[in-house]
C-alpha cells in the first residue's frame, strides 16, 4: 500500500518521504513536509500516538495529518479528530479524489 501511494503521489508531482512505522516517520520528519499520510494501524507507534507526537511538536502542530486507513469505526475517528486529524480516507483509496485531497490541503 505504501508503494501504490507513494507512486501516486509522485505521479502527480509531489515528493514523498516514506516510512514504515510511526517512530521512523517522526525521525524522517523535516521542516519542508508539507502532509502527512499515516495509517491507523502500525506497528511500535500507532497512528494516533504518532498523530500525537506531531500535535505536540511545535515544528509540526499545524501540518494537515490525514489517516488513509481501512478502518471505519465512528468512535475511532471521533478520536482522531478531537486528537487534531484533518481528514480520513478509507483503504482502497480512489487516487484522483486522494490527489484532489492533498492539492487541497498543502497546495
């Protein structure tokens, strides 16, 4: 999933920073991100402590932070929003309406 996206991405003409889990995306993290795209469900840090870790770090509080997940469950994005997520996009992901998402957010 992370290659369909980040090709996706790239086709569009943007450039992506990968990461396989929420730990290493705060260590690939740099001042010229502009969106973040995490998962829910990852592995060391999950997606909401990630999405925790960036709204307390002062370099990255206001970036827009999307979840692309497959989950769907109203509670969990209940707590993604009041944690200070942008937006929520369901697995599979329709790629025009993700690109469309993301000009939006960090045009």
């Amino acid at each position: 999933m992370l290659e369909i996206l980040s090709s996706t991405l790239d086709e569009a003409g943007h450039s992506v920073v990968q990461a396989g889990n929420g730990a290493e995306a705060m260590k690939n993290l740099t001042d010229d991100v502009d969106l973040i795209i995490s998962d829910l469900n990852m592995v060391v840090v999950s997606g909401l402590q990630f999405l925790h870790n960036v709204r307390t770090s002062r370099e990255y509080m206001a970036k827009p932070f999307v979840f692309l997940t497959t989950e769907s469950d109203e509670e969990l994005k209940r707590a993604a929003r009041e944690a200070g997520a942008t937006a929520w996009i369901l697995k599979p992901f329709e790629p025009r309406a993700l690109i469309k998402l993301v000009e939006h957010l960090a045009p």
